[in-house]
C-alpha cells in the first residue's frame, strides 16, 4: 500500500511543464547569467573563491591548472573539467576580459580562434583585481549556503569594490533569456558610481557625462552615440564598431592599409582569410597581398595595394564586407533579487551601491563585534594586572582550569571571556611594558569602535567609506580608455566602379538566357562559331566592351534586367557562361529580345516599347535604375495587359526624337506616327494604345526611322503563304497614333495573305528566312520589284514542303556587280 501512495497519475503536459520549470530556473539563476552585484556567473565567483581559498593568489606562486580546477569541480562545481577550465582560461584572456581576473602561464589561446593548452601544461593564480572582488569576505559581509553536497560553504556572490558587470560585461544564453553585456573602462564606472552615490537623483546625461560607452579590451572604434545612450536607458541598442585604420604610403608609389585594432570578439585569423579571399575572387580590383603582421609588440594587419588603387574606396568595402566593420547589440540582462532583469546603466550601478553598502555594513559591525570582544578581554586582562596577587592566589586555590574560571567570574566580577584570557594568560606577559601595550590597544580600539559606530550609525560617513574605497581602486587599476567614441556616422559609401579594373572583354548574350565575358585573348583565339551556346540557342548580343559598361537586357515578358559587365562570369569562349536562372526566376517560355550598353546609368534618354496587342510607351532611363535586389529580381519595364502578350522589340531614343515609327500588324495594316505622340510613363504602366487594332489582328512589327531618310527607306515583309514582297515606306501616309491605318496588301476573299515578319533596309540587301521547320533561306532584294501597296509580292516558299515562314532577318549589303 505505501508503495501504491508514492505513485501518482499526473499528464505529461504538466510533468513536462514542472520539469522544464525547474531546469530552466537553474539555468537562469544558477548558470548563464551574471549577478547584478558582482558581474559574475556561478562558475566564475566558484573559479574565483576556491582559488582564493586555496591561496593561489596574485602574490604567490602560479599553481598548474589542473589543480584549481579539481578544486573547483570536487568542492563547488559538478560539472565537466572541460567547461571549468575554459571558463578559468576566459577570465585569463587579455582580448575578451576588460581587467582579466586570473593570470596564466603558458598557452591561454589567441584572438585567432586557437584553444588553450591542455590544463596539466598550464599554470594560473588570480590577478590582483580579484582581490578587489574577494576582499573582505570572511568577514561575514556576503551570505554563504552550502554546496552541493552540503560539506562546505560558499558564497551566493561576492563582496566586489568595483562594479565587475559593467567593467568585464558578460555573455550567455539560458532559457528565454539572453545577455550581451559589453565591457568599459574602469575609471569612467567608477567616477560615474561615486556621482550617483552623491546625486541619487542623477540623469542617464549626467551618468553618461563620465561613462562614454562600451570600452572593449581590443579598442577599436564605436561609430555614433545614439545606440549607446539607447542602451543604457532600456538596456537594449545597436552600435556599429569599425576596425582601428591607417592608410600610408610604400614604395613604388603605391599604399598600404594597416589594421591596428579590430572589434571585439572577432576572430583575427578569420578577418584575415576573408580579406584574403575577397583578393583570390576578385570580387575587387586593388588589392595585391593580405598578410597578418601581427606579433608581441601588437596587432597588425596589412593589406596592400596595387598601384593606383583607390585605397579609400577599397576600405570601405572592406568594411561592408568583412568583420572590419561589425555590430555590436546590447541586450543587458542580469539576475536582481534572483529574478533576470534587463538592466539599463542606472539600475546597474544603483543596484551595486546598494549591495556595497550592505556589505561595507556588515564588514563594520563584524568588526565592531571584533573590536568589542578584544575591548572586553583586554579590560579584563588590565584589571587582572591591577589585583595580580589576589587573581594568582585565587587560581592557586582552584581545583583545575574550569575551577579557576568559576572563582574568577564569582570573586572579580570577571566575564567568561575574560576568565578564560586571565587562566590562558603566560608569565612573561605580567611584565609593565605588556601592561602598557594593552593600554595603548585599548585606546586604540575605542577609537576604531566610535568610529565603526558613526559609519553605521551615519549614512554620511557610510557613503564617503565608499567614495574612499572606490577612489582607491581607481587609483591603483585604472587605466586610459582603449576604445575610441566617434560622433562620425556609420554610413559607408562605396564606388563600386572604383573597384573594379577598367579592361576591354568580350560579351555575349543569348536569346535563352546565358551570360558570359571572355577576354580579347579566348575569343580571338577560338574559331568563329565557338561560342559554347547550346544547340537551338542563338546569340543576341555580342560585344567587346569595357568591365565598367552596364547592361540592360529586355524580355519577351516586359521585364527588364540590370547587368554591369564585370559582374558576368568569366569563362573561355568556347565555355556556355553562366544561365540567368541561376540567379534570377525566368518563366519557361521567357527570352531575351534586346540588350542594350551604357556607360553611364545617369545618359538622358528613353527607351520605346511596343507588344503585340497594341500598346507603346517611353520609359526613361533614370526610371529603370537597378535596385538593391538587382541580382536576384528582374525589374518591370511595360507592364503586359494579357498573360500571352509579349514585347516586340524595344529601341532607344532621345527625348526630344523627330523619328517616327511604322506599326505593321499581322492582317496587314500599317499606320505611321511621329513617335513625340507616345507619352513618357513609369515603369509599371501599360503605356498607350500603338494601333487601333481589329478583334483578331496583332502587330507584328514596327520601323523606327527618321523622317528625311523616309524616301530611301524600304520595307520587306514575308506573308503566312509564302510570299515576299518589299515597298517604299513613305507609301503608308502619316496619321496621328492609335489609327488603324492603311492596309498594305490586296485582300483575297479566299486564303487572304497575313503578315507574319517584317523588316527594313535601304536596298540591294540580302535577307535571311526562317520556316516552322527550321529551314533557312536567302532572298536577295535586288532580284525583287519593288510593289505598290495593293499587291501582293511573289512567292519564295513553298509552305507544304519548308513550312511556314516565321522570321525574317536583315543581312549584309548586296555588293554592286560591275
């Protein structure tokens, strides 16, 4: 039946529930964040007491490792060896420790990232400023539980003379909660202390007066103040710390970048080998060599340049895109009263001028209680010397030690205490000069207990013990300030041109989507149809150009895509590239139409658009900028009206253009308009209406041309029948936009001829013919009349055979036969 009792039902929502409960309270509490009071987690002030208590401090001899942290793990902390000692080696590391709390011998690792030698190599004792954390607690100034097996005791915190939390700040994560706290300079905390000691009342301006900001064992530099007092106030903020820099002069006319000082907490080897890659990638142009100077006279980092490389702008991106630059975020967060607590600076400091004066309080009246018991033994022991025969005849006369006791209380009056000095007492202190010390000490401890008395009895003189103490710990450890505060913003602007080497290459694009650049050397090397396209892919555009040209490339679907040169993948000529799907999403049955290059993104002019239901616009350039997101999104040019419209064709021009444009549709229309009749819109506009065109009618081209060229231009246009047939342009009369127009071929009641390619030249050119079955013809225009707008042309395929026609592309000149 007992058994039966001890077992309970319960859900496991509610066992799960308590169990977490409990775990996470002792994580919280017991582990990963820091006390308020002291600075320090559980591990930390158990690291810092058993080495105290085994004297292995800063004024004996290093003791190995090993043997502090056995103390630790057997008498305090059951947890892994392993985590004791990297938290002894932290508190050791000159790099991640403000003041370090423990000195070593031996290998403690590096800002590198490099782990600590094995504990049995090391050697460790506390520094000298743990003894400012340690002092006085065996005075019974800081309360003491027993540990985890109940055979000692040891300290819930420490009695700490300067506020260890804000000058080594802390790190670590527990259930729920987290804490990044940055270390500052001891002297600005102190002086801070002692003004919100004087002035409760004191404003985060007036604290902030003397405490700057965070001040990192590495330096470096911390970028604005207005995440700083963000911080401070809420106990949450954002800062940017930026890499301690110089920019000098070598040989060769050229420069060199030196890193002095990096941000706290990076990883140096790390910095180093990014850097190092950024050069191997050439993501930028500028930089010849990386190279880690770094020995015992300090950091070094250098980064040198080529010649004429813009060492500024090289620096800035440096900054973007490495750890020389980073962000620090400030989550203050410690245990008050065993609860966590994000924190602000007051509350800091308030919280431990409250626990320095508890135990500065208890430290006195321990004291007192000392200098009060000697004051009763030594009264004792000099009236003793007053009636000496009567106290040795008394003795004399006793039984024993505890008789004697007796006799002396009840005859003399004498207290227990003082008995028990009187019996202990030895000869050859019965001397006059041991009487007149006891004199001189009793005098000097009245004087030590009416002052103990006025600091507990008078807050005045309590708080001027602790301006008292905190002055002299400033005095003795503090130090200048590492870490530079700058009013200068954050911001960094990068040229990108700047970084990149001005060298011509060769550009191609295709309809499908690849992308590459070749230097001159590949391509002219290789033959004249290897370029590397896929089978049934055709090339779009191709061009020597220079790494600094930009590139627009427009698609079927509207949408438009912002390239600059050196940015394409560099192959070999006779390689694909790279296929734009890998960066950015393209529909199935989406391809490129046009490309166009541009120096410089700020040129005045427009681009005109047209699709095939009957829309036009202009767009200027300054609309179509690239966005932040330009390698992974392609940008809107025209938007369509139907899911199955496409963009014809896309050409640029002036703003202020005289040119006019010749719209053809698919059931032989044609209407002619000065192109100053299509309005500029924004880039997410479907623009205006081209032609006003029939319910089943779609254009299927357009010729741009300027009007004093209009008599020498023609136009040549294949039907769905086969046939060809070319004519002077100026026979289709001018009208205003969106007419229907005129038609261009006769209308036949049965297999009525339809448009289905168009294009332009002057004459005697030789055009190229493609078919549905991807079969390729010639036509020579010179060995065609020239037609009215009434006939029909001549037939050049025979459509059950080849297939239909579906392109029709301009070729070379004719060359006149002599």
């Amino acid at each position: 039946m007992a058994t039966k009792e001890r077992i309970r039902e319960m859900p496991l929502e509610q066992v799960m529930g308590e169990r977490f409960g409990r775990y996470s309270k002792y994580i919280i509490q017991e582990r990963a964040l820091p006390d308020i009071r002291d600075g320090l987690k559980p591990v930390q002030r158990r690291i810092l007491y058993a080495m105290y208590q085994d004297g292995n401090t800063y004024d004996k001899p290093f003791k190995k490792a090993a043997k502090a942290v056995g103390n630790i793990m057997g008498n305090f902390h059951p947890h892994g060896d392993s985590s004791i000692y990297g938290a002894l080696v932290h508190l050791s590391q000159s790099w991640k420790m403000r003041e370090p709390l423990v000195e070593m011998h031996g290998n403690n690792g590096s800002m590198d990232g490099d782990g600590p030698a094995a504990m049995r190599y090391t050697e460790s004792r506390l520094s000298k400023i743990s003894n400012m954390l340690l002092q006085d607690i065996d005075k019974n100034t800081v309360k003491m539980i027993l540990n985890f097996d109940d055979t000692e005791y040891e300290p819930t915190v420490l009695p700490a003379r300067f506020p260890n939390l804000l000058v080594n700040g802390s790190t670590g994560i527990s259930s729920g909660y987290a804490t990044e706290i940055p270390p500052h300079n001891l002297t600005e905390v102190i002086d801070a202390t002692i003004y919100l000691l004087k002035h409760p009342d004191a404003t985060l301006d007036d604290l902030m007066q003397y405490v700057k900001g965070p001040d990192f064992p590495t330096g470096a530099i911390v970028m604005g103040t207005k995440g700083i007092k963000e911080a401070y106030e809420t106990g949450r903020g954002r800062i940017q710390v930026r890499s301690k820099i110089s920019i000098q002069e070598i040989r060769g006319h050229r420069k060199e970048i030196v890193i002095t000082e990096i941000p706290f907490e990076v990883n140096k080897a790390v910095l180093v080998k990014k850097m190092d890659e950024i050069r191997l990638n050439k993501e930028i142009d500028g930089i010849a060599e990386v190279r880690d100077e770094t020995d015992r006279h300090g950091l070094s980092i250098v980064v040198e340049l080529k010649k004429n490389a813009d060492a500024q702008n090289i620096l800035n991106y440096l900054f973007k895109n490495t750890e020389l630059q980073v962000s620090y975020n400030f989550n203050m967060v410690a245990i008050d009263d065993m609860t966590p607590v994000q924190v602000g600076l007051k509350r800091i400091l308030s919280s431990y001028l409250k626990h320095e004066k508890e135990v500065i309080t208890k430290r006195t009246k321990f004291d007192l209680d000392k200098a009060e018991n000697r004051l009763e033994i030594i009264q004792g022991l000099i009236h003793a010397m007053d009636i000496l025969d009567q106290v040795i005849k008394t003795i004399r006369a006793s039984k024993n030690k505890a008789n004697a006791k007796e006799n002396l209380v009840a005859k003399f009056k004498f207290t227990d205490r003082q008995a028990e000095a009187i019996v202990s007492l030895q000869l050859y202190r019965l001397t006059n000069t041991d009487v007149d010390a006891l004199v001189t000490e009793q005098n000097a401890l009245n004087k030590k207990a009416a002052q103990y008395k006025k600091l507990l009895s008078d807050k005045k003189t309590l708080e001027n013990e602790i301006v008292k103490e905190l002055r002299e710990v400033r005095k003795e450890f503090g130090n200048p300030r590492r870490t530079k505060i700058s009013q200068e913003d954050s911001k960094i602007k990068i040229d990108e041109k700047a970084l990149v080497a001005d060298e011509q290459v060769r550009v191609l694009i295709s309809k499908d989507g690849y992308l590459k650049r070749s230097s001159i050397r590949s391509w002219q090397s290789s033959d004249e149809h290897e370029n590397g396209l896929p089978d049934g892919d055709e090339v779009i555009y191709e061009k020597t150009l220079s790494t600094l040209t930009n590139l627009y490339l427009f698609t079927n679907k509207g949408s438009v895509i912002y390239r600059p040169v050196h940015e394409l993948i560099e192959t070999k000529w006779k390689e694909t590239g790279q296929h734009l799907s890998q960066e950015i999403g393209l529909d199935t049955d989406e391809q490129i139409i046009r490309v166009f290059s541009f120096d410089k993104l700020d040129e005045k002019v427009n681009f005109l658009m047209a699709t095939n239901d009957g829309y036009i616009k202009q767009l200027q350039l300054a609309n179509l900028q690239p966005t932040r997101t330009y390698k992974s999104r392609a940008m809107t040019a025209i938007r369509m009206k139907k899911a199955d419209s496409c963009l014809l064709r896309v050409d640029v021009v002036k703003p202020d253009s005289k040119d006019e444009i010749i719209l053809f549709t698919h059931r032989a229309y044609a209407v002619r308009y000065d192109i100053s009749e299509v309005p500029e819109s924004g880039a997410k506009s479907a623009g205006v209406k081209s032609v006003n065109l029939k319910d089943d009618d779609y254009v299927v081209g357009y010729v741009l041309t300027q009007p004093k060229y209009i008599d020498l231009l023609r136009v040549g246009l294949i039907t769905q029948r086969g046939a060809f047939k070319q004519f002077k342009l100026k026979l289709v009369n001018k009208v205003s936009r969106a007419k229907r127009g005129v038609m261009v071929l006769r209308e036949l009641k049965t297999k009525p001829h339809r448009i289905v390619a168009i294009t332009s030249y002057g004459q005697n050119h030789t055009l190229f013919l493609t078919t549905s079955s991807d079969r390729h013809m010639e036509i020579k225009t010179n060995e065609f009349p020239l037609g009215d707008r009434y006939s029909n042309g001549s037939f050049v395929v025979d459509t059950t055979v080849d297939g239909v026609p579906t392109r029709l592309e301009l070729g070379k000149p004719i060359n006149d036969q002599k």
